[in-house]
C-alpha cells in the first residue's frame, strides 16, 4: 500500500530526524536520491545539459546539491536563481564548486528602495532612465535563462517546496512556460511548483514535470487530480523519516486487494456467499439495469436479486438473476442493496431500500431522489457514489470547484450525509465518514469515460458489500478491480461498459494470482 501525508506530518518527522543527524545530512541524502533519478532518465551523464529552476529554501538547496553531484560526472549545469538573496547558500557554493554557472532573475518592482537611492535633486527623467535600463538588463537576463531552457536536455523544478500555497509568481510562471513548450525532460524536486501538495489542487500556473522524485513519502497531491496530472511519474527516495501509523491517504495495490476479495470455501453456497439486490433501470433507461447487474454477477456474491421494470431485459441477458416485480420490501432478504442506476423519476424505491437494515450503495438517480436525512438516519453502512456533476449538486457547488478540489468535496460528502463516498473521476477517491485515511484508486484508463461503466462499478461494489466487506473495503476494492477491467478491455482503443463487466474476471484473476 501506497501511503501519502500531511505536510505538518512531513515537516515534523524531518525536524526529529535532523535532530539525530549531522548538519545537511538529510539534505545530502535527499539530492543523491534525485540526481540518481535524473541520471537514470538521462541515460549518459557526462556531456548533457542540466538547467535548475532555483528558488529560495530548502527545496532549491536539494536542486543546487543534485546539480552539483550532475556537474562532478561531466554535465553542464546551469543553475537560474529565482530569489538570488535567498538561495541556499551551502548549495550553491557546492554547485559552483562542481563548475556550474548560475543565472540571476530580479524581479522588476517600482520598490521604496529605488526612490530612497536617488538623490532628492534628480529628475523624474533620470529615475526612468535607471529603471529602463534595469529593465533591460533583467529583460537579458530571462533571454538567457529561456535560451539555456531551450538548449537543455534536463530541467530541476526547485521553484517552491511542499509549503507552497497558490500558483507560481509571473517570473517562475514565465520560465515554466518555456518549459513545457520546450523538448527537454522536467523532473520536479518533491512535488511539482505550483500544485498544493496537501490537497492536489492547482490555483494558478504550475510545473508540468515528467517525473516527480519525491523524499520521505509521497504527498498527497501526488495522488489526486488536478495535482497528479503535473506530477507525471512519481518516484520515492527513502530518506529515512519515522511516519505514524495513519496517513492522510492510502492507495491500495494488488497485494491489499487480495486480501480483501472473499473466498468462498467448501461449505460455501450462494446464499453464505452473500446475495447482492439490484433495483435499477426504467422504461427510458432498462441498460442501466443490465449493466448493474452484469457487474454483481461478478462481484463475488453468490446469487443477484433483480427488481425493476427492466426484468425481461435483464434475464434475456442474465437468465440466472432472480427477478422479482413486487418492489424492494417483498424481493426476499438480500445482504445489500445497489439502488438508483437508470431509475428515473421512482422514488418509492430509494425510498424502500434505504429503510432496509443492510449495506446500501446509491448511485445516478437516486443520489438524487434520496432524502438527506433518510440516509443520515440509517444504521447499516451506505455507500454514496457520485461522480463530479452529481457531487457538486449535493453539496450545492459549481461543478468546476469539485473537480477543483476533490479531495475536499469527497471529505464534505461523507460528513454531511454520515456515509462513505466513493468520488468517481480522473481519480476516485473513497472517503468515510469518520475522517480517516482517504483511499485513492490507482487503476483506470481515460477509456471508462463511456455511457453505463459506472452503472457497472456500482453492481460490482454491491455485490462485495453483500460478500460481507464494509463500505471504504467494496468501494476501494470495486474501484480498483473496475479501473484495471477498463485497463484489460480498452488496451489503447475505445471500450463499451459492457466489454469492462466482461473484463473483470480477467482483472480479478490478475489481482488474486499476483
């Protein structure tokens, strides 16, 4: 399992570990795990072009020492110094050392300090002369900062730490830009600058890096969307900090997995394996319904109770579901419920299903029909399954501020209505109401973007609730096994929901032989 903390997390166990340490060790130990990683993407050393972006801090000190030990083995490095008064001190004079040049970037401001210079007797036209040239000088300056970009087959983004809040300043952010139009690599120090590595967000300009080395552990930003698309591949340098045992985010992987999906043994039937009840579909919409239940059937359960309109529909194409037309409450006793995909306008089915007292997933329309304080007043686990539209309706905020700030939206949801949410999206996330470690899915393809895959998630999820996994473990484990179906069924090329449902066997049998 992959886990990510909090920066105040981050920043304490540094501070205990330093404290053990001799002086700059930490940091010497951090820049031999990034410049292994940058020689490992260059390939040859000796020869190559290495520009650092360099900003004031510790983290610009990491890029200064790695580009220092890039210099000793033959690079030319070039190191543009963003805040010069303030660049590790300790860092550069080792970079220089090792023969690498620096370039300096002074912002251009109208400062107190200039009208104090100027004598009283000057003019106003001497004043503008002195700033025009300083201009012009600074001017020649980004010029050879942007040309080294151009020229180099490496760039360091040392800009901003992981305490950094809020995009980069118009001088980083130009630089940035030239960058990412440029055909060098970008490898960013710890996280990208620019991106809030508590909550992934991006509020402004950023570094979009090819690879991130991150120390210690990874961040959360690293792992949830907007951030996690600039973070491009993440490597992690063990550093040696002492973490506790609850991170802020946790990132299942095959191993977590397989120990979570049921077994079923010898005195198994399909009643102790778990009956799973489907009430979705409509008139309009009867494929939501064979979707779903496509899904439960894979999903571990021993039997799929269907109820809904779409029966004929249903058995035509799954003749071993148990098909009932008498309404949720007189279906026969199931161990979970899956209710809302393609039900329309029926709220007399949200309705029953959320009065029952088992394990409830809602998703798609009955996100919509059901009552707030229904589902806050249940007792047995739900599981709410929005996707970004649906979440912002919930929560009663524009769409773009939940895909803005994900990880904030799914920890909003899960608190108002007292469930456990799995946001689905560039990234799914799956948070409990109780405020512990968030789950992040780390399986999918942008090809699940397609009509009825969540209609599919959600028979999948149902079906390891009724198996007898609680919410945070079906969601998680559904979202995973559904991402890496997608990943089977599309492999490079367009996919249909029906072809993920088809594809999930293949995914589980992935995860369970290893």
């Amino acid at each position: 399992m992959r886990t990510a903390y909090s920066v105040e997390t981050v920043r304490a166990a540094e501070r205990e570990l330093m404290a053990r340490l001799p002086e700059g060790a930490l940091m010497q130990r951090a820049a031999a795990g990034l410049a292994a990683a940058c020689a490992d993407l260059l390939g040859r050393v000796y020869g190559r072009r290495v520009v650092l972006l360099v900003g004031s801090g510790d983290n610009g000190g990491d890029a200064l020492y790695a580009g220092a030990r890039l210099a000793r083995r033959g690079a030319g490095v070039t190191a543009v110094l963003l805040a010069p008064e303030r660049a590790h001190a300790a860092g550069l004079a080792a970079l220089r050392r090792a023969g690498g040049r620096t370039v300096e970037i002074t912002e251009i401001t109208e400062s107190a300090q200039t009208v104090e210079t100027a004598e009283i007797t000057e003019s106003a036209q001497t004043v503008e002369t002195v700033e025009t040239a300083n201009a012009a000088e600074t001017g020649k300056t980004f010029e050879t900062a942007e040309h080294a970009i151009r020229d180099a087959d490496l760039l360091l983004d040392g800009i901003v730490g992981i305490g950094g809040k809020g995009g980069l300043r118009p001088d980083a952010a130009r630089l940035a830009a030239v960058a990412d139009s440029a055909r060098c690599a970008v490898v960013a120090v710890d996280l990208p600058s620019g991106v809030d590595a508590d909550t992934g967000e991006v509020r402004g300009a950023a570094v979009r890096a090819d690879l991130t080395v991150t120390f210690g552990t990874h961040k959360p930003g690293l792992l949830v969307d907007p951030a996690r698309e600039y973070a491009g591949s993440v490597r992690l340098v063990d550093i040696g900090l002492d973490l506790p045992a609850q991170p802020v985010l946790e990132a299942l992987q095959h191993a977590d997995v397989r120990r979570l999906l049921p077994v079923p043994s010898g005195e198994s039937d399909k009643y102790r394996r778990g009956v799973v009840g489907i009430a979705a579909g409509s008139a309009r919409y009867p494929g939501a319904a064979v979707l779903a239940v496509a899904g439960a059937l894979r999903g571990g359960a021993g039997a799929v109770r269907y109820v809904g309109p779409a029966g004929d529909a249903v058995l035509a194409r799954f003749p071993e579901t148990l098909v009932s037309d008498r309404g949720p409450q007189q279906a026969g006793r199931v161990q979970a419920w899956v209710v809302g995909p393609g039900a329309g306008d029926d709220a007399s089915a949200v309705g029953e299903v959320l009065a029952s007292d088992v394990p409830v997933l809602v998703d798609a329309d009955g996100l919509r029909l059901a009552d707030r304080d229904a589902v806050r007043a249940r007792t047995a686990p739900t599981l709410m399954t929005p996707h970004a539209g649906e979440a912002a309706a919930l929560l009663g905020v524009p769409r773009e501020e939940v895909e803005g700030a994900r990880l904030a939206s799914a920890r909003e949801l899960a608190a108002r209505y007292d469930a456990t949410v799995l946001l689905k999206g560039s990234t799914t996330l799956v948070a409990d109401p109780g405020g512990g470690a968030v789950r992040v899915n780390p399986t999918g393809t942008a090809w699940l973007a397609t009509a009825g895959s969540g209609d599919v998630l959600s028979g999948l999820a149902g079906s390891l609730l009724a198996s007898g996994l609680g919410a945070l473990d079906a969601g998680s484990a559904a979202a995973y096994l559904h991402g890496l179906a997608g990943r089977f069924a599309a492999d490079g090329a367009p996919v249909g929901a029906h072809d993920v449902a088809e594809a999930v066997p293949e995914a589980w049998r992935d995860v369970t032989e290893g």
